[in-house]
C-alpha cells in the first residue's frame, strides 16, 4: 500500500493505492483525510469507504476539501467482515504533509518541523562534530527539507534534507505529485496566455485534469482547447469546441480524463 495526501480538485484529498484487497478478503477498508494539530489531536477531515475491486488492486481519494494550512496525513482503517476480532494493529498512516495555501489552490510537502530560528527563517549551522577517527558525531536529530530543483511537467521536483546542527546533507527526494501541479498550472497558463482561437496541449506523461484547468477553460469561451496525449502507447487528440459546458465533466473526485473527453468530444487516435 501507498499512503499519501495530494492537491486534487480545489483542495487536497488523502490517496490509497493498495493491491491483494480481495472481495471475499474477510476486511473492509475505510480512508480517511486527517489534519494533525500541534498537540497531537486528530481531526477527520474527509472518508470514503474503499470497496473490494475485480483483481484486488486500485487506487482511490477522498474527496477533495478547501483546509487550513497545516499538518496531515491519509489513515487507511482496516475492519473484519467475517465476524472476527479485528487485528490490533488495523490501520495504517502516511508520513505526516504540510499543505500550504497558495492563491486558489494548495501545495502539499513532506512535513518540516517547526524550528524557531531568527528572523531570516534559517539557523545557522552548529558545525559539523566529528570524533577522533574524523567522522561526524552529530545525530542529526533534527532536519529540514529545501528545494533545490523546481518541478516541471515532466519531473517532480527534487529536495535535499539537511542536519539543522551540522548541515550534512541527509537525502535527495523528490517532492510527491509536483510534476502534475505543474503540468496543470502550465495548462492553464497556456489557455490564459492563448490570443487566438485554439489554445494547443502536448503531454507524454498526463492524462486527466482537475476541476480547476475545467473553471479556466469555461472562462474563456471563444477559446478551443486541443489535448495531444499518450495512452496505452498510442497517441491521441481531443479537441473542446469553444464554449462547450465543461464544469460538469470532474467526476466526484475533481477529476477529468482525457478518454472521458474522447467519449464526449469525439477524440481519435492520431499518428506519431
């Protein structure tokens, strides 16, 4: 299973992606959206009960929710079916996120923890301590995350992990789910900026938008927007006539796909 909290619609939603969940499995499971308060207490922001798909593997959110910054994590609830005792240990949590507003939509990021240092935001570093053997000896108790290289819609971004006390750099990660954030701002950037009657979208990696790329293209109702796509191997083409009613086409999770927009649109695949 892999647990995590994602942008998604206007909000953010907690994510479940899971394999050998079998329909006659004896367990329910149940995901959850929970903001984690400076005391430790836990408060449900969004559930959705996960049924047992054909295979026992799948992915699902929650719905998406409008939130306060602040601290959360997805819980995955595990439940008997079969009229035994639930296992002790009948749930799982993600790392902990912090979702940051920004404007009209949110960026999510493995949580730091708070550090009250002086004004600039950064602490200076202690100094690396080393031993007699020239190692270093600090125990790197506490770290901090920066992005060192911004995401783009091909790649998420990258951040490194450093000693708040010795300033050794710790890991390299990327940043979850940026590369599509970015994707979509640069879609929307793209119709805002069109002056003509077509605004054009090329994408090897992306298949679907959020409810927000679906409030821009209504906003601009002179404007035809073609999506170029691969699935499956295969390339396609989409094109949304100008003014075409497009605010009802996310599905309950403030999604849309780009072979839902093929059914409604009359898609078709196109030569490399």
């Amino acid at each position: 299973m892999d647990l995590s909290v994602i942008p998604s619609g206007s909000g953010v939603s907690a994510k479940c992606e899971f394999e050998g969940y079998e329909p006659d499995g004896g367990y329910s499971m149940e995901l959850y959206l929970n903001r984690v308060h400076e005391d430790g207490a836990v408060a449900e922001i969004a559930l959705k009960g996960i049924f047992a798909p054909d295979g026992g593997a799948g992915m699902e959110i929650t719905e998406d929710k409008q939130v306060e910054p602040g601290v959360y994590k997805a819980t995955l609830v595990l439940d008997r079916t079969d009229g035994g005792m639930p296992a002790v240990d009948n749930f799982r949590n993600s790392p902990l996120y912090d979702v940051i507003r920004n404007g009209d939509s949110y960026m999510v990021l493995p949580h730091q923890e708070p550090d009250h240092r002086p004004e600039t935001g950064l602490q200076e570093p202690a100094g690396e301590e080393r031993d007699d053997s020239g190692q270093c000896s600090c125990s790197h108790s506490t770290v901090s995350y920066r992005v060192v290289e911004k995401a783009n819609p091909e790649k998420d971004a990258v951040q490194v992990g450093e000693c708040d006390n010795c300033g050794e750099v710790l890991s390299y990660s990327f940043v979850p789910n940026s590369a599509y954030a970015a994707f979509l701002e640069a879609v929307i950037q793209t119709i805002q900026d069109t002056q003509s009657g077509e605004a054009v979208i090329e994408t090897e990696r992306w298949i679907s938008f959020n409810r927000t790329v679906l409030e821009e293209i209504a906003g601009k109702p002179q404007t035809a927007l073609t999506i170029r796509y691969r699935y499956d191997g295969k390339r396609y083409e989409v094109t949304i006539p100008p003014g075409a009613e497009v605010n009802e086409l996310a599905d309950e999770n403030g999604f849309c796909g780009f072979r839902y927009l093929d059914q409604v649109f009359g898609g078709k695949e196109s030569a490399e």
